[in-house]
C-alpha cells in the first residue's frame, strides 16, 4: 500500500503476512480448485492453469474426476438424485428459496418447527433450535449461555468457531490438553479451589467445550469421563458434533449413542447439518428452558435469516432415513456402511507403515507427514492419480505435524477404496511416509 510511507498500517497487513507468504501462494492449486460436480464418493475438479498460483482463477478448460476423500459426505447425502433431492425440489416449489426474515420476525415456516421437533427427537432432548450456519451456531449462542465471572474450559483442539464463540462471551477460558482427562481435572480441580466448593467457588458457571470427533485428530471424546467429572465438579457440558452426528453410534445419533449414555447428561449438544445430512445449518439441543432462553437472547436467532426451505427439506429427509422412518433399512444400512469403511480404511492404512491419528471407528483419518513441505506434494500426486484429499497444516496443526486427511463415506465402495489404498501406497514411497517403527522397512 504506497499509504504506509506516510504512517498508515495496511487494512489488509496481519491476514497478508500471515495466510499469504510465499508457502501458501505457491500451493494455491492445492487449496482453491473449484469443482464442477456434486460432492458425491466421486467429484470433478476444475484444472487449472499450471502458473496461476492467484485468485484470478484461469481454467485450461479440462477437469479431473477423482473419488472424493475431501467432503464431510459421511452417509452419502450430498447427492443430487434420490429421496432428499427430490424432496427438497419440492419445497422450492412450495416456498421458495429465501426466507428474507429472522425467525422472530416473519421467517419461521411450519417447516422450522417440524425440523427443530424432529432434531430434539433424534438426539434424546426435550427442544432444539436450528440456525443457517453451524460455524455461528458456536460462535454466537456460547455468549447467550456464559459471559464475564463464567469459566469456558476448553479441548486444545477445538474448533475455530468454539474458540470465537468463547471469546465472544467474555468468560474466562482455561484449555486442558487434547482429550486428557487427568489434564481436564486438574484444571477443573484449580478452578475450584479444593475442599470448599460451595464457598470458595470463583465462577458464576462452569462450562466444559468439547467435541464429539475431533476434525484434525479424528480422536472421539471420552464422553463417559467428561460427565463423571461433570458431576463431580459441578460444571456443565457443550458438546459440538459436528462430525459425529450421523456418523457414529449404532443408530446415527453421535457419540452419546456410540458409548451407549444418556443424552439427558449432556446440558448443550450442538451439531451442524453440513456433513452427515448433507445439507447447511447447525442446531442446539436442550432443555425446554435453555431452548426458549436462546431463543431470545442468540444473535443468531435474532438478528440472522432464517433457514432456506429446500436446507431444511433435505435435514428432515435424510434424518428420517437415518432414523428409519421411511419404512427403509437405508439408513442402517449407510450407517453400517461407514463404520465398515472407517475400519477397513484405517487398518489397511496402519499395515502400510503410516502414522494413523484417531479412533480405529472415526471416519476421519488423518495420516501424519510431518513436514509441511509435503503438503503439497501429497495433494498434487494424489490429485494426479484421481484421488481428491485434504492437507492440513499450520495453522490448523502444530507446525511440524502437518498431514493428510481422509474422509470416509458410506458412498465409497470397496473398490474406491482399494484404489485410494494403491495409490497412497506409491505415494508413501515417494515421499518418505512409512514412519511406523512397527513396519519392516523401519526395523
Ligand atoms: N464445529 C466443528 C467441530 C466443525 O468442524 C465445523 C466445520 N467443519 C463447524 C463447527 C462449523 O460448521 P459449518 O461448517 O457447518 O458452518
């Protein structure tokens, strides 16, 4: 900016530094490549010219179909034929596209009610409200619940949105490390000043922020333990599950139904509609009186549009499906498809020699690289070998534990799959990935 000789600091200046050093403009290709498909097990990348590494854009006019291991499908959903499609089409004929309202003012429709009735019955609550977008279901309903003299203690490896959230709220925040529960209580435990609780108590309220899967780690969040010490101390729970609702327990409906618990333990269970539904959104489940209360006081209920009605149709299809309400094994059938998928993946994966984060059940499966230099270089391969993947680095990961992410789906058959394992098997060679001591090419 020709301004910053006389004194300005460019608007632009701690996103430039930071996002766009030569590193991330250089592997733009690998981060900002548009699709022309439906997210689906497969998906169509738009290829595009070898020097534009900017945001210009500039297509050859040819594409790569690559199976998809880079979308939140889990159970199939995103799709643009079937039940949830057609449904959806529907609505659009019925009501439109735009609410063009809150939902306080004239933007609730029939459709509203009988999505939020439906989420509260899925998960095991009395209520449920529902928002447009899941990053500011978090962000903008933990101030309505928390504010200043409130104590947020949080998983290291939260979301963006939840840190937001927190901050927002101006409560305090202590962070305890990546699912440790001995770290938890011993944050728990100086938070409360030993041996007098009720006295010598500091914080109005105390809320303890998990996860259900953890997006970068693909750990699931030892959910029996939280609630114990829950109990013990007095604090309430917010679990996000984001990736887990749909995707894990015997009947889809997270990881309250995977360790078998009561979901009546659990004060705040958010969830977004983006992945296992296919579709857009976030909700809160809860107690009547938490429910009513966010009504009320959320930004994001007051002042925000209000679902799109084919979103909504699409929610309401699939979670019948899910739930089995549609006379059909389908949903079971997806379900048990993912679980299949998410083992049978991870396993063959750890046999290679590769550094698996996770739980041998989650259908996130993150393979460590380590060095953010080859970030790219697994994109491009893999990309070139028909295999769309996620790289994550730096911010996201700690610098030096760099990786590649694989989404499963209930939609990838089991000859998609092989093909991925054939394919990440040449490219552990060339890029030197086989970390595992228990491999025989590191004995
Ligand atoms: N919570 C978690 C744990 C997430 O991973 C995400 C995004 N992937 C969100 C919230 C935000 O949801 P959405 O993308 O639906 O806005």
């Amino acid at each position: 900016d020709p301004r910053e000789k006389e004194g300005y600091v460019p608007l632009y200046s701690s996103f430039e530094s930071f996002y766009t050093r030569n590193l991330y403009r250089v592997i733009r290709d690998c981060f900002n490549r548009p699709i022309c498909s439906v997210p689906g097990a497969e998906i169509t990348l738009k290829d595009r010219v070898s020097h534009d590494y900017g945001w210009t854009f500039q297509f050859t006019g040819t594409t790569t179909r690559c199976i998809n291991m880079a979308s939140y499908n889990y159970l199939g959903f995103a799709q643009n034929s079937g039940p949830c499609f057609e449904e959806a089409r529907k609505s659009i004929h019925q009501w439109g596209i735009g609410m063009a309202s809150s939902r306080n003012e004239s933007g609730t429709l029939e459709l509203h009610v009988e999505l939020e009735k439906q989420v509260a019955q899925f998960v095991g609550k009395e209520d449920a409200i529902t928002f447009g977008m899941g990053f500011a279901t978090n962000a903008l309903n933990m101030p309505g619940l928390v504010s200043k003299g409130c104590l947020i203690i949080s998983d290291q490896c939260n979301h963006a949105s939840l840190i937001l959230g927190a901050r927002l709220s101006g409560a305090a925040i202590q962070v305890f490390k990546h699912n440790d529960m001995v770290s938890l209580e011993e944050v728990l435990r100086n938070a409360i000043v030993q041996g007098q609780p009720r006295t010598h108590r500091p914080w109005k309220k105390i809320l303890i922020v998990v996860e259900g899967i953890y997006s970068m780690e693909g750990s699931i969040v030892n959910l029996p333990r939280i609630l114990e010490l829950k109990k013990k101390y007095k604090t309430y729970v917010y679990l996000d599950e984001a990736h887990s609702i749909g995707a894990m327990g015997p009947r889809g409906r997270g990881v309250v139904d995977h360790f078998g618990l009561d979901p009546k333990d659990v004060d705040v269970m958010m969830g977004t509609f983006t992945k296992s539904f296919g579709s857009s959104g976030g909700y809160i489940a809860g107690s009547k009186e938490l429910i009513d209360h966010l009504r009320t006081v959320s930004h994001a209920a007051m002042y925000a549009t209000s679902m799109s009605p084919p979103v909504i149709q699409q929610i309401i299809t699939s979670m019948k499906i899910i739930m089995g309400e549609d006379g059909t094994l389908e949903g079971q059938k997806r379900i048990r498809q993912l679980a299949f998928n998410a083992r049978y993946f991870r396993e063959k994966l750890k046999a290679m020699g590769l550094i698996v984060y996770g739980h041998k059940e989650s259908p996130v499966v993150p393979v460590l690289l380590y060095m953010p230099g080859k970030i790219a270089c697994i994109i491009r391969e893999m990309t070139k070998e028909g295999v769309a993947v996620v790289g994550v680095g730096f911010p996201a990961t700690p610098l030096i534990e760099s990786r590649v992410r694989f989404c499963l789906s209930a939609s990838h058959s089991k000859e998609m799959l092989d093909k991925v394992l054939e394919k990440i098997d040449v490219a552990a060679d060339l890029l030197s990935m086989r970390y595992s001591r228990l491999h025989p090419y590191n004995k």
